[in-house]
C-alpha cells in the first residue's frame, strides 16, 4: 500500500477519527466504546468528558473538535433526544455534513425511540438491549 494510504490515515485537516456524542445518561457506554476503539484498533476518538477543554465555552469544545474529527458517531437514546447539549452536536454534525458533501454521521441505536426525520434515512448500528453485542 503506498504510504498515507492506510484505511486508518488521517485525512488532511483532521486530528481524529470519531467524535463520540452521547448524554449524560450514556456515558458509561460512550466511554467503553472510546476505549474499545482506541485500544483494539488504531482509531483516535474525542470523548468529551476527556477531551473538552475546561474553562472552553462547550459550544466551542464541541464544533472545534467535530471540525477535526473524520466521523461522529451519535449515541441515540431517549436521554440523547432530550439533551440540548446533544441536539447541538446533532446539528453540528448535519451541518458539517452539509458543508463538505460527505456523511460525517454515524448513528448508532442505543434505545427504541423515533429518530430525526434528518437521521431516518441513513443506516444505522442497532446497539439496543435485544441486539447488543461485542463492538
């Protein structure tokens, strides 16, 4: 493979590969996920609990890191429906989606809710209760 052809290169401009968003709620499951993928594979997530820059606005956390990061993956359950902090990152990432031409979104189904009309027509990883397993 010629090199900065790796399938895990990163692009030019960016710094990591997922931006991992998920509420409060969520966030044993984002946290297990950050570390299953940077440890089982050479992946660099951003996981805010970690990465946020304290004293930041978390707006500014939110779309700097979303801005160098390849993929957000969106951790949807009730808890991340109902939080205006991951209704930002939501549309954060529709709207650099929007701007580059390419899906950045990653939806993955923690719980039985209705998605977004924005989100409904893109396949997604079904991690709820019934259909978990291992990542």
């Amino acid at each position: 493979m010629a090199a900065g052809t790796h399938p895990y290169d990163l692009p030019a401009g960016k710094k990591y590969h997922i931006f991992i968003a998920c509420s409060g709620e969520d966030s044993e499951k984002g946290r297990w996920l950050m570390e299953q993928l940077e440890s089982r594979y050479p992946f660099r997530c951003v996981y805010h609990e970690r990465d946020f820059l304290p004293g930041a606005m978390i707006v500014d956390n939110m779309k700097e890191f979303m801005d160098k990061s390849v993929k957000s993956l969106l951790l949807i359950s009730k808890g991340f429906m109902d939080s205006y902090h991951c209704t930002l990152e939501r549309t954060f990432a529709i709207s650099i989606s929007n701007e580059t031409g390419k899906n950045c979104i990653i939806p993955v189904l923690l719980e039985d809710v209705p998605l977004p009309p924005v989100l409904r027509h893109m396949t997604y990883i079904d991690w709820r209760p019934h259909t978990q397993g291992d990542v």
